[in-house]
C-alpha cells in the first residue's frame, strides 16, 4: 500500500507540475500577443489618424485672399505613393473656419526630368475625418522635389500658397506588414505550445 501511496503521489506531483508549467507557458506566450498586438494597432492608429486630418504643418495662418490658410501633409516622411493633404480657412478675425470653399492642390515637380505633367485634385469636406477641414489623396510617382500648390474660391474672394515638399523613394519595408506576420506566427507557437501541453497534462493524468 506505501508503494502505490507513493506512485500515487508521484504522479500527482508531476501532474501539478505539468499544469503550472502549462500555466506559466500560456501566462508568457499570452503576454507576449498582448504586447504586440498593442504595437501593431498602435502604429496603424497613428497611421490612420495622420492619414486624416492632421499630419505635418506645412502652412500655418498664411494670409492670402480674404481668408487665413493652413496645410498638412502626411505620412512623415512623404514617400512615392499615396500623399494626403489636409487644407484648413479661417476667417482671421474670429478663426471660425471657412466651409464653402473650393480647395484645389496642385504637385509639379521642381526638376522635372521625366516630363510629369501637373497633378491637380480637389480637397473637399466629403473625404475629410473633420468637416471642417478640407481633404485630398494624390498619388505621387516619383521622388524629388515637388512644389504643392494650394488654391480656393469663396463668395467671399480667392487666395493661394504654395510649398515644397521632398518626397523620398517607396520604403522597401512595411512594418505593419511585418506586424502582421510576427503577429500570426506568435499566435501560431502559443496554440502549438497549449497543444503539447495539453498532451502532456493528459498523459501525466493517464499515468
């Protein structure tokens, strides 16, 4: 009976063993999800949220036409590919904003050694996060210099500003991507993980 008291409670040690093993494992692997989970959505939060409505200041409170005029840009750095612009008026004397605008952007590239024609879009309230703001997408092909001009048209009068922005070649790696990736194969270890030690919890209570 003592053989079989102390089998017994061999196996009952290396049971408890197994689960806070087990335990330890899960509370490490679910930690670490966490932990990029939250670098992932962190950096598509910033991405989105430059994407739309804010970004870099390119013209503060220029005075031009009836109206003051702010621009930002984004991402940080531009890069070929899609460049959002943000276009805000405002009245100067009171800094209530202008809505009845029509805002047109214009990219021309300061050397322009492959013949690009001027790109224009029209900025508009219907693409902007906050309505009180004016918003565009443009596709820039190429790097370089390129000079943004900004031009409206109100009831009240027209204006226009201009500045030059450096637009860097496409970045060959796209961390959220890569987010994304490391994301899946730390999803894909701690389940293998909790698998194995399920076995092994089952086999330890076989036993």
């Amino acid at each position: 009976m003592s053989d079989r008291n102390a089998a017994g409670a061999n196996n009952l040690n290396r049971f408890l063993a197994a689960m806070r093993l087990s335990r330890r494992n899960t509370l490490l692997w679910r930690n670490g999800i966490t932990w990029l989970i939250t670098i992932v959505m962190t950096g598509l939060f910033a991405t989105l949220s430059l994407a739309h409505g804010g970004g870099t200041p390119q013209l503060v409170k220029v005075a031009t036409g009836p109206n003051e005029l702010y621009a930002y840009t984004s991402p940080a750095p531009v890069r070929v590919g899609t460049l959002h612009v943000t276009v805000a008026l405002a009245v100067p004397e009171t800094e209530k904003p202008v809505l009845d605008a029509a805002v047109r952007v214009e990219l021309k590239p300061v050397d322009n050694r492959s013949k690009i024609e001027t790109i224009r879009a029209y900025a508009t309230r219907d693409q902007a996060a906050n309505k009180t703001t004016y918003e565009t997408d443009i596709q820039v092909p190429e790097a370089g210099q390129w000079q943004v001009d900004i031009s409206y048209e109100t009831s009240e009068g027209k204006g226009n500003a201009d500045f030059l922005l450096e637009v860097k070649p496409k970045s060959p790696v796209n961390w959220l991507v890569i987010g994304g990736i490391g994301l899946a194969l730390l999803v894909g270890g701690w389940l293998f993980l909790t698998s194995r030690n399920s076995e092994s919890n089952d086999q330890n209570a076989v036993q």
